[in-house]
C-alpha cells in the first residue's frame, strides 16, 4: 500500500487503513516519518473536523465502562466514535487499554467505532506528536467524535486537554467534603465534572459529591471559553446510562456556543501553534542528544556544575557558544 493509496483509504473511512496509519505515526524510523508527514499533509487538505474530547479520571472511577457506554449513546445517535487512549505509563505496565478492552467489548464490535490503545513510549512530548496525529487521522477517517482517554497524572491531562475541544473530568462519589485530592490545575482544565456511579446505593453519595463540585467549580475564575453556566458538574452513571443523554446534551451546546463566538477556531489554532513550538522543542533537543561532541560537552560541564568549578549559567553559555560554530 503506498502513501496515495492508504490517503485514499483512510479517507474512506477504512478501519485498517486507520490502524495502518497510526502505526505508520507511531514508527520512529525516518522514512516512516517521512511517509507519516506526506499522508498528513495529504490528509489535512481534506479539512475534516471532529468534536474532540478529552476524557480523565484516576484509576477506578469508571472511564473505560464511560467510554463503552457514552460511546455506545453515540453511536446509537448515528455518530462514528474513535477512542484513543494516553498512557505514560504504559510503556511499564504493558498498555492499559489492552485489559480495557473486556470493558469495551461491545463498542470494539461495532463498525462506527474504532479503539486504538496507547503508543508505548516513555517520552511525553512523543506520545504528545503521536496521538495528536492519531487525532488528525481519525478525522480525516471521518469520525465525528474522537474520545482522548487518559489516566489522571498530572502532566498527560494538560496534554490531552491541549488538543480537545472539551474536557471532561470523571470523578467517583466520595464521602466527606474533601474534593478528593482533586488538583486545582486539573478542575480548572474541566468544561465538565462527571461525578460516574450515580446509581444504586452511590446515589445518594454522588448526589452530594456533585453538588460540593458545583461549588467548588463557581469559585474558580471566569473563563473566557465559557458561556454562563459553564464549566458544570453533573452527574452520571456508566453502568445504568443516566445522565449520559444529559451530559451529552450539555457538551453539544458548549461545543456550539464556542463555535458560534469564534472560541472554537481560536482555541484550534492556538494549540495548533503550541503544537508547532513544542514539535520544534523536542526535534531540537533530539537533534542536541545525537551529536557527539555537544554530548560530551554537556557531560563533562555537568561535571563541573556539580563540583562546584563553574556555575550552571556560565556552563549553558558555553554548550550555546559551541552551538554557534
Ligand atoms: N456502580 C457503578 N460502578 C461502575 C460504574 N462505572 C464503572 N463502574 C465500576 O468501577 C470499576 C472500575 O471501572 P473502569 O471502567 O475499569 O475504571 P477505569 O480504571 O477508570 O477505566 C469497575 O468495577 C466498574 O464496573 C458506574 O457507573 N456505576
Ligand atoms: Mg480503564
């Protein structure tokens, strides 16, 4: 298959197409690479656009059961729904999305929906290119909804919310008024707080969880991305499916006040160039790491730094003056 050929297959919406692609993504080798930025590059004219939604939540609080359900609702709503999944850890611990994939047996069997699990790599910044390109893919395929799954660390939500459209936050009912050890930085990233397993004998508890997020959510500052109301905290059941047509309801008429205002295209194109510095960033440091004399320069300066016979700063000038030559 060469490059015109999978172009023209991904476009028409051929699910081993896509999984060929995204390999092809994934490849370090570099006239893999080369053939990845062609059939991007081929793949971007087409202009396809997604609703992309990032979705985290800690281990347990039900994302994967989410996923199969609210993307089963979608599908049902006559959607096509691609799920990617970032983990960075998953390069250790063998892919989480691999063991999820019981929990979504029914979603991976339907033909409007397609589940990719995460790129095993331990570099951040090169799952960050990867699953942005995987993003672009499944657009390009024609998928309306791409779901981007990741665990809540930290660092891998700002990521994911850097290439979403909507941001939602999964929590589980808790008792007591502590917000979960739920990190400021990561509320403030939300456009939607899922409080999942509003059912059964949780009901009560996530009830009450969803009302202390609702408070703690009107004392954040105002956004500019944000209609009145917004961001809110709901609650939702992945096991019975309620609240899912709600929650659904309320990220459909976000996503449309923000297209309306002009914040949709904004925000795109603000990441778009936050992607371009940071692809610039990493290319950069790689290019550093692989020669040989800079290399040993920087050792050896280290070195120094750590002995106490040059200052950090006077030892970065140095490695930049010999970049300059
Ligand atoms: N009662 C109830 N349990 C749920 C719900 N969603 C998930 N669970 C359970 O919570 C556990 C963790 O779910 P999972 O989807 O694997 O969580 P993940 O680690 O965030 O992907 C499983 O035992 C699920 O059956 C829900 O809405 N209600
Ligand atoms: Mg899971």
């Amino acid at each position: 298959m060469d490059t015109q050929d999978l172009t023209t297959r991904v476009m028409a919406g051929e699910r081993r197409a896509l999984a060929r692609a995204i390999t092809l993504v994934e490849s370090r080798r570099a006239d893999h690479r080369a053939e990845a930025t062609r059939l991007l590059e081929a793949l971007a004219s087409a202009g396809r656009e997604a609703l992309r939604i990032g979705l985290s939540g800690t281990p347990g609080v039900g994302k994967s059961t989410f996923i199969e359900a609210f993307g089963m609702f979608l599908i049902e709503q006559g959607l096509k729904v691609a799920v990617l999944a970032v983990d960075p850890s998953s390069a250790r611990s063998g892919g989480s999305i691999l063991g999820d994939k019981t929990r979504m047996e029914q979603l991976a069997r339907e033909k409007n929906a397609f589940i990719r699990p995460s790129p095993s790599q331990t570099q951040l910044g090169g799952v960050a290119r990867r699953t942005r390109e995987a993003v672009a893919l499944c657009e390009a395929a024609g998928f309306d909804v791409v779901l981007i799954e990741t665990v809540g660390v930290g660092q891998s939500e700002t990521m994911v919310a850097g290439m979403a459209d909507l941001f939602l936050l999964l929590i589980a009912p808790a008792g007591g008024d502590e917000l979960q050890g739920v990190k400021r930085g990561i509320m403030e990233m939300a456009d939607l707080i899922l409080v999942n397993k509003a059912d059964g004998a949780l009901l009560e508890t996530a009830t009450r969880t969803c009302a202390d997020y609702a408070g703690a959510l009107r004392l954040l500052r105002k956004r500019a991305q944000d209609p009145e109301g917004y961001p809110r905290a709901m609650t939702v059941s992945a096991l019975t499916h309620d609240g899912l047509a709600e929650a659904w309801a309320a990220m459909q008429r976000l996503a449309d006040w923000r297209r309306a205002e002009g914040i949709w295209s904004a925000t795109r194109a603000a990441q778009a160039r936050t992607w371009f510095e940071e692809d610039l960033r990493q290319a950069l440091l790689a290019r550093l790491e692989r020669d040989p004399k800079i290399r040993g320069l920087v050792g050896d300066l280290g070195e120094q730094v750590a002995t106490g016979r040059i200052s950090p700063t006077a030892a970065a000038e140095t490695v930049l003056a010999a970049l300059g030559d």
